[in-house]
C-alpha cells in the first residue's frame, strides 16, 4: 500500500510551494505548515525549487522537551466524532488531548488513518508532538486549547473526557 501524502499537504490557493509531495535528501515530505510528515524517498514524488527546506523546518520543531528518542504510545485506532458546524457552514475547533497537549479534530483523524500509529505523549506544554507510523514519521503543532473549548477524545484512551 502506497501511502496518500496530498491530505497533508498545504491549499493551492494560499499555499502553492506546499500544495503537493516533494523529495528532498533522502526523504519524500507533505507538510502544510502544522502537520509534517516525512517517508524514505520515492521515486515518483519529483523535488521541486520553491519548496521550503524541510530538514531545517523539521530540526526547528525539535525542541528541549522533544521524546522523539523514547519509547512511542502505540495509539489503538478509534472514531473520532464527526465535525459540527456554526450556522455559516464553518466547522466549530475542537481539540483532542495528547498528554499534556492538544490538537485540533481534523488531525486526529489524519493521524488514526495512518498505519502503526504511535505517538511521543508529551508531559507538558510543547510546540510540536511526534509521531511515528508504518514507512515514516512526522511533526504536529500542538493546539492553543483553552479552558472551556470543547474538547472531544484523548489520543491515548479514546474515550471523551
């Protein structure tokens, strides 16, 4: 099974230089400027100039607090809840808990698509979480959750708060 990487890649019309896959070094890379997802290089995703530097924006969302080294929460697939919308057709944020962070909705449901899912659950805040699954590993920028937003699963259990 070829993994899809153009869901986590960046809008063609806001983003053009990460609206598709691009090979760079050794890795194939999707990003779309929150989520970032690397596989070793393949053959039918060309490089292309106006594409960023991954390596470095990947080093850059590396931080003091990072457990990319240690041992990964294997994360059993679940349903995350359907979006709900406001009353001009926007679907309402809300946040899924990893460890001591947050992302938004639509990624924990990138993420349960992807297989051997596993995750470095944070103990504190941190910028970025990291995540590793069959054929690769990726970068998420955490979500600015605050006290009283709706808050639908936690990663690691599945269950709603």
């Amino acid at each position: 099974m070829t993994l899809g990487l153009t869901k986590f890649c960046g809008d063609p019309q806001s983003r053009l230089y990460i609206s598709r896959p691009f090979t760079q070094g050794d890795h194939t890379w999707a990003t779309n400027g929150h989520i970032m997802i690397r596989i070793p290089k393949r053959a039918d995703v060309p490089a292309f100039k106006d594409a960023p530097n991954a390596q470095k924006a990947w080093d850059r969302s590396t931080h003091e607090h990072d457990k990319s080294g240690e041992p990964l929460t294997p994360i059993t697939p679940f349903d995350i809840p359907i979006p709900e919308y406001n009353s001009d057709g926007e679907e309402i944020p809300v946040a899924v808990r990893v460890g001591a962070v947050y992302i938004q909705r639509r990624y924990a449901e990138w993420l349960m698509d992807l297989p051997g899912l596993s995750i470095a659950i944070p103990d504190q805040n941190v910028p970025a979480i990291y995540f590793r699954f069959d054929g690769g590993d990726g970068r998420l920028m955490a979500f600015k959750w605050r006290e009283g937003d709706p808050l639908i699963a936690d990663m690691t259990t599945g269950l709603l708060p």
